[in-house]
C-alpha cells in the first residue's frame, strides 16, 4: 500500500459563521427601517394631536 489516503469531507457551500452574520446583518437593516417607519407614523400623530389641540384643525364637518 503506497500511501493510503483517508477520504475527509469537504466542505462545499456557505459556511455557517457566514450565514449568521448575513442574518444578523440583513435583521438589524429590516429593524432599523422598521423602526425609522414608526418613528415617521409617531411624528405624524404627535403633529395631528397638536393641531387638533391649538384648534388649527377639527375632527367635525363644518355645517354649510
């Protein structure tokens, strides 16, 4: 026997460690934009309720 080699698995594909961080990555992206979206809805809402509150605005129908 001139050398008997021992066949190892190789390992074909992404690797695990590199999966994770992609996840991780594309997880903070999502929730950053997630959270600059409720963010904008929030200042939306605080702007609606201070009109409503100086009376700039009105929630009733004007009577003709």
């Amino acid at each position: 026997m001139a050398g008997s080699r021992v066949a190892h698995a190789t390992l074909k594909g992404p690797s695990v460690v590199k999966e994770i961080c992609i996840g991780i990555v594309l997880g903070l992206a999502a929730g950053g934009l997630w959270k600059m979206h409720h963010w904008n809805e929030q200042r939306k809402v605080r702007q609606f309720y201070d009109l409503l509150e100086k009376g700039e605005i009105s929630v009733i129908a004007q009577e003709e």
